[in-house]
DNA sequence: ATCTGTGCTGGAATCGTTTCCATGATGGAC
DNA sequence: GTCCATCATGGAAACGATTCCAGCACAGAT
C-alpha cells in the first residue's frame, strides 16, 4: 500500500520505463511510442498518480497563480470584478490568489512582496498607493494588469527608466468621464447649478470638468473628497449636507458614498429627491429597491475583471501604451427631479431655508 | 551585477559561509555565532535576497497556503465571509486561493482537485455537493473546515471509515434554529398563519419546526425549495406570490431570496408589509435603506469567516465532534406588520381578494 | 555490408531550499 | 595535560518534477 503520494518515480517503476518517458508521455512534450505511452498511462491510472504542483513549480521557476489585489472585497464592485478575473481564471486552470489593502499603500506593499516571494505569475491589480510600489513585480518580471484605475502618479509623463515601464503596464479601466459628463449634464439639464461630489480624486476631476461643460459653477465646497471607506463616509455624507444645506444634487462617487448619501439624507430629513437629488457611480441590485429608485451611472464591474484577466492571461507579452476603457451608463431612475427651492436662481440661493437639520 | 534573484547560494559565496549556515540564520532555525549571523545577515541584505518560496514549498512539501470555496463572491455575506478568512490569514502570513462553486457540485469538485494538486495545505468551504467530495482532501491531510453548512448526507450518524473522518471535521456555523425561530414566532405573534418559506434544505428543515412550534399549520405548497441564484431566485419568488395570493407573511433564506421577494411583491403590486409581511435571512445594508425597512434575522458573516480560519490556522490538529454555532439575531425593522385580509381567521382565507396579480 | 538519419529511451543534471550528519574547534572539569 | 561535552559549521542528500543529451535500434539508401 502506499503511504503517501504516488511520484513520478513510483509510476516509472511501475511501469518498467524511465521518469523522463513518464513525464514526457504525462505533460504530452516529448514523443513516445504508442506500445510505452499505454503502459505509463495504465500505471498512471492504477496508482492514482497526480503530479505535484510543488516539483513542476520549482523546477519551471513559475507556479501558475494569479495574484488579485482590490481594496475591499466586501464592496460588490470588487468582488463582481473578482467574479471576473475568476471565472476567465478558472478557464485557464489558474489559481487566484486575493488579497485586500484596504486602500493602505503599505498593505498593499505587504502583499505586493508575499507575491513576489511566492513566485505569482500575474498580478491584476486595484492600485491603492503609490506607482514606485510596483516596481518590485515588474522587476520579477510578474505581468501586471492594472484595474478600475492607476496609481498615483501614474498619469503624468514618464521620467525614469522605471517609470517608462509603468506606464506600459496595460489596464482595464471604466469611462468614468463620459459617465459623470452624462450625470452631470442630465443634472444640470434639470435646472441643478449646486451640484455636490464625493468621491476620490480621478473622477473628482473629471466632475469639475463635466461642470464647466456643462456651465455649472464649480463650488470648492461642495466637492468633498472621500475614498469609500465604510466607516467614514456617512459622516463626510452627512457633514456635507449639514454643511451647505442649499446643495441641490450630489453625485456619488462609488456605491459605498452612494448608500452613506441616500442614509444621510434620510437621516437628515432630506427627501429624495425633492429636496436633494442623488446620482451614484456604480449599479447596484439595491439601487432598484430602495425608494426612491436610485439614478446611477453603471460600469461593467465584471467585464472589467474578465478583460483585465484576458489580457494577463492570453498575451502577458502585449503592453499597451493606451488603457483599455470600458463604455459607462447613465442609468435614470428616480432619485432626480429639478431643484424646487433657491437652486437655480442665483448663484447662492439667499436665505436658504432651515430644512429640519438636526445636528 | 545580477541578471536574477539572489539564491541562498550567492548569498553563502558573499558571506563566505555553507548554504547550511545561511539558512540555519535566516530560518532562524539553529544557531549561529553572532559573528556569522551578522556576517550573512549584511550580506543577504546587500543582495536583496527574499528566499524562494518555491524551493522551500519542494522541500518542505506544503505551500503554506489556504484554499477558500465559496458558492459565489458576489454574494455580500459569502464576500464578508472571505474577508473574515482573508483578514485572520493576513495576520498568519498565509495566502488565500478563492475559488467559486457557483452551488455546482461537479465544479467543486475540480476547485478540490486543483487544491490536492497545488498541495494547498488548509481549505475552508461552504460546501456545495456531496460529503464524499471531500474524501480526497482528508486523504491528503489537508486541515479542513466547513463553514456557513455542511455537506449533503454529512448530518446523520456516520456509516463507513472515511465517513466518520469527515464526521470530524470542524464547522463554524450559524444558529440558523433560533433566528428561524424567532422570526416564525415573531410572524406567528402578529397573528401570521399562512405564513411561506424560500430556501435551501437546511432552513427549510429549521423552519417547519419553528412552525410546529409555534402552533401554526404548515403548508407545503408555501414552502419552496431555492437555493438563492440571482437568475432563478426572481421567478420562484413571483411564482409563489402567483400561485398563492392569500400568502400572508414570507421569510427568505438568504439575501439573494429576500431581494428577489422584495423585487417580486413590488412588481406584483403586493405592498409590504399591508399585503405581505417579509423577512429575510442576512442582514445587508440595503435593508435600512429600502421601503419599508426590511427585517432580517443577522448573521456574523464575517466572523463565522475568521473563526473558520482561526480553527484551521491555529490548531489545525484540533477536530471537533460539536460544530462552533455563532449566534443569530432578530432585527425588527418595517417589513411586517399583522394580516389585515383573511389571515388569521381560519386555516384557508375564503375567497382571497385578487390583489391585481398580473400574471 | 556499411553508412546515415530518425525516433525512442533513460540516466543525470537542475531548480532553491531545509536538514541530517560528520567534522573541527572551544572550553571547562578533572 | 587530558578528556569529554558542547557548539558552530559546511558538505551532501533529499523534495518531485522537467529536460538536455547521449545511446541505441531500426529503416532506407548507397
């Protein structure tokens, strides 16, 4: 009986034939004649034989895994993007392996070396620092896939020699600006000139833009910068309204700041949308069952890990000088109406009404 | 200049010791004089060296890393449960290789092989098919822990070898009994009695007996075996509310369930909780935001994640005859009030009103 | 009959670590 | 001064695969 784990060693004895045959016949490389490549095989079979992972990995220096790095798998933006990567990874007979920064740039360093050191293959990634932070993957030649955005400092023309390699990294990326030109614009349209922002830097600016586009005043103090945390976006929801109680419009950043919005609100006896109107980035199932309806801007989350993983995992040689960006959805439900009271007016509505504020 | 890593070789030839003695120092192992300690430690600090997991994986014949199945990430309590692994893995040095069963017991089965083969060293899973599945993986002395269920034909009393092993193993589950029964007795206090159920075959067993033990008949057309897939979950909610209009009061198995009865009722003109009273299994954010609020019985999604991994992570010798039950709690929102139309007065309402069923 | 090219085959080297074991040195006790 | 225990040390053997390369058999051409 054996003990353990049948080897190649243990097949080739059984089969009267060298280890090299059996790996040959085993990984299809090599030829062998029919008459032997039957015999490894029935021996193969008889005692159970699975090549070990280990041996293969060390001896071709790779181990055929996939590194994900998101933020926070609990938001279902990144766990459907997750859902993404593994479903095109399952195809491809991958492991993924997952790890969470929560934002944290020295998390994610963390991570970053514990894929270095297990030798990982492919890195798809929702940066959280720093772009220097990957030149340790690149350097242990990992293909690397940057999702839903870049990393800091990443936009600006390259200067060293490493950074000219960053910036070859390809990525999968949404079109946040079409789709905040399109929310912003549908709000304006409604008669909205204070319309409030929350959310990180990338679409933030793409918000001012849509603004001026739009002929909105931008309004420093409407637009509020917060990264989705759980734990701090109801408050930066909630000091925002209190704040500036003539906001007519908010637009969310991600679903996160949307639901700390549309709590806040409520929790502010704000009615949506007749008192404020809501805009949220990002699709969510609950969008439809809260009431009022949330409008929101919809981004395929999933796709967007399934074409990132594509791209890591078919041709890990292809670099791309241009992200791959995917279409966004301005998806209209009912959460917008035209602003009833001061907005639209003047450029600050004068006096504005105390609309039951409790803090 | 280094054209690749560092082995533990260079590292040797640079301090000018044995690959013995840097290991001994670096693995902190056994001993060392402080002279050579320093010695290699400068220069493996010099050459940058990070040991390679491969080599050490081959030798040491386990990977260190630990494998996650989950039914479907997408799915926010199977997503805090993985956060629950990931965080407690984080804190051990582990890696977390997710994989999705999507409810198929055949995939499963695959995501099982390719961790036998990887030699993953521990798994934690919400099961999906058969206990027999599993058989491979105790047989590679892989740590096991079930979490969230327990595999099909797991519960009655063991009949073979291989059937008391799995017997042993450890499970962290949730006090699905209590939460079902509070919520029935909860439903059956409002003076509930035609009360209906969606869910899975563990729940279902829970709720007759909450049930009988509230005194209130049970109708097997009511209850309605699901297991919560996003595209099938819809359509068995409306069909029940279809089939059986004077259906008084309905708790959802899990959060997949509750949001497809809450979607169903409101495309069916069925207002919650006057015309039906709902309450799901899973507390999720989005049900202090819909209308009305939904009541929920709660569950510690992530908790039941990281004790999973503490059991398989900590004292992975441990085998438990008992499962570690986490507790449940009824949250009393808005989504049930008593019966205002034929419940209540007899065991079959007469002649339900048709409440503008479509269909 | 000899030569050559083709196609199987298996021994051995390799990947980078850990760990066993033999060796040499050191220091204290007698 | 001798002896023994203790300790640091490095060579070498695993771990389980892949793959290079040399050897060998055999078929066809000369």
């Amino acid at each position: 009986m054996m003990d353990h784990r049948a080897t190649i060693k243990d097949v080739a004895a059984a089969a009267g034939v060298g280890v090299a045959t059996v790996s040959r016949v085993l990984s299809g490389n090599g030829s062998a004649s029919s008459r032997t490549r039957e015999k490894v095989l029935e021996a193969a079979a008889r005692l159970d034989y699975r090549p070990s992972a280990l041996g293969r990995n060390l001896k071709l220096r790779r181990t055929g895994a996939l590194g994900l790095l998101v933020p926070d798998i609990t938001n279902l933006f990144y766990s459907r993007l997750a859902d993404g990567v593994l479903s095109c990874a399952r195809s491809m007979n991958e492991h993924v392996i997952v790890g969470t920064t929560g934002n944290d740039p020295e998390r994610e360093a963390e991570l970053i070396g514990g894929f270095v050191d297990q030798s990982v293959d492919r890195v798809i990634a929702v940066p959280s620092g720093d772009a220097e932070a990957w030149i340790p993957v690149l350097r242990a030649d990992i293909h690397l896939v940057f999702a839903d955005r870049l990393p800091l400092g990443l936009s600006p023309t390259p200067t060293g020699r490493d950074a000219t390699a960053l910036h070859k990294v390809p990525a999968v990326l949404a079109d946040d600006r079409s789709g905040i030109h399109a929310a912003v614009g549908y709000l304006a349209g409604l008669g909205h000139r204070r319309i409030g922002f929350l959310g990180g830097n990338g679409r933030q600016q793409a918000f001012r833009e849509a603004l001026t586009h739009s002929g909105v005043p931008a309004d420093d103090e409407l637009i509020v910068t917060a990264r989705g945390a759980r734990d701090t976006s109801y408050a930066a929801a909630a000091s925002l309204f209190q704040r500036r109680p003539d906001i007519s419009a908010l637009l969310a950043g991600n679903n996160i700041l949307g639901e700390a919005a549309v709590l806040a609100a409520r929790e502010l006896d704000l009615r949506v949308p007749k008192d404020v109107s809501i805009v949220m980035f990002d699709d969510v199932p609950w969008a439809e069952l809260c009431s009022p309806t949330l409008t929101v801007i919809s981004q395929p989350a999933r796709d967007m890990g399934y074409r990132a993983a594509e791209l890591v995992l078919r041709d890990p040689r292809a670099t791309r000088t241009r992200p791959t960006v995917l279409p966004t959805e301005l998806v209209v439900r009912g959460s917008c109406a035209p602003p009833t009271d001061g907005a639209g007016r003047g450029r600050y509505g004068t006096d504005p009404r105390d609309r039951g504020l409790r803090g």
